[in-house]
C-alpha cells in the first residue's frame, strides 16, 4: 500500500446496530496513527493517537485498534446513534508528515 | 477549551483576485497547518508553520503563500485565484509532540473562484 486508504467510502447502519470500517497504510516508517470524526458544519475532532503496535483506545462506543506490522487499524462503533453520523478520517505519521485518508461517511438511520 | 478559529465560513472570490484566509489559535501551539479538503480526496497540506515567521511546503503549495508574524495567527495567501483553488480549507494546530499530537482544527472555509 503506498497511500492511506479508507474502506468503505461510505456506510449506513440501523440505530443501535454496531459497525467498523478499515484504515489501511503503509506499514514503514511508522510513527503514528490518528483517528478523527468530522460532523457536518464543524472541525474535525481528534478521537484517538494510537502508536503502538497491538494499540487498543476507547472513547465512550469507539474503539480502535492498531496493527503495524500489516498496516492497517480498525474503528468500531457500538450501538450506533444518530450521533454518530460523520466523517471519520485517519492519518499516519510517517515521521515528516501525517498523510490522511478520504475518509469513511457513517449515515446512522434512526 | 482548545479553539482554532478560521475568519470566515464562505467565501466567493472572482478569478485573479489576491485572497486572505486568516486562522487564530488561543493555545499557544507552536504548529500550525493549512489544508485543503476535495470530494474523495485525504486532506492535503498546502503549507505549515513551526514557528513564528518559518513556512514550510506541503504537497500543494503552488499557488498560495503564508504568513506567521505572531504565534497565535496563521495566514494563507492565495496570490491570484484560480477556479480550480475552489476548496474547503482547514487551519489546524498542536502543540510539542509534532505528527505524534493530535491536531485541532477550525471550521474550514469554503472558498468558491468564480
């Protein structure tokens, strides 16, 4: 993989439902991985910075995981909530420059 | 709380016209990034700044300059507009930690060139 890749571009899930979706990067030169969640009509919100290999975070119904060695991460959501509508992007630090994904649209359908 | 603020939410400019984004931070970060967001693209950064009055390019600088005369303000410069510059543009900043600390952003303006 040369670039950050997202999949799926978009998704719909059922309220209440749980769903992941996948970063994939470049597994050399690995600093860093970053998740955000991006709602519409405001910034872009950090919801994890994870670095180590086997990494595990949890805010609240997100969590994510991290494998370096493969290169990719996963993001999970919980029992979806209208809430958690948005674009969720990440981003590798490669040591000179955090690269971003195109992002993975979550429609949670109440 | 942590607050990026970009001076404006749209913008239209006509072609040609020299265009200022202006971005504050009330953090005291000494990073401050420019980036700008296209339809099934990643973010891209155009230009960023670790320090006052230093720049460094990003991956797509053509076209645009900055400016960093005080830490808390960072601005991008659009010498000439051009229709294809038409964007969503975001100002993020952090603090020590470089890529290793997450960034926070501003509100984006949309820029239209007509």
């Amino acid at each position: 993989i040369l670039n950050v890749e997202q999949s799926p571009q978009s998704l719909h899930v059922q309220e209440g439902d749980s769903t992941n979706f996948t970063c994939s990067f470049p597994s050399s030169n690995f600093y860093a991985l970053h998740w955000y969640r991006w709602e519409t009509a405001k910034s872009p919100e950090a919801l994890f910075v994870m670095t180590l290999n086997g990494d595990e975070k949890k805010k609240g119904r997100i969590s994510a995981t991290l494998n370096t060695k493969e290169g990719y991460s996963y993001l999970y959501i919980k029992g979806s909530q209208p809430e958690d509508s948005a674009t969720y992007l990440c981003a590798r630090n490669s040591g000179y420059k955090l690269s971003f994904g195109a992002g993975t649209t979550v429609t949670v359908r109440a | 709380d942590v607050k990026v603020t970009q001076s404006s939410r749209y913008l239209v400019k006509r072609t040609g016209e020299k265009v200022f984004l202006e971005c504050v931070q009330d953090m005291d970060h000494e990073n401050m990034f420019w980036y700008r967001q296209d339809p099934g693209l990643g973010l891209r950064l155009i230009y960023f700044s670790y320090d006052v009055k230093m720049k460094e390019k990003g991956d797509i600088p053509e076209g645009y300059s900055v400016s960093r005369e005080k830490k808390e303000r960072f601005s991008l410069i659009l010498e000439s507009a051009s229709t294809n510059q038409t964007s969503m543009y975001l100002c993020a900043s952090n603090g020590q930690g470089g890529y290793n600390s997450p960034l926070h952003f501003g509100n984006g303006t949309r820029l239209t060139v007509t």
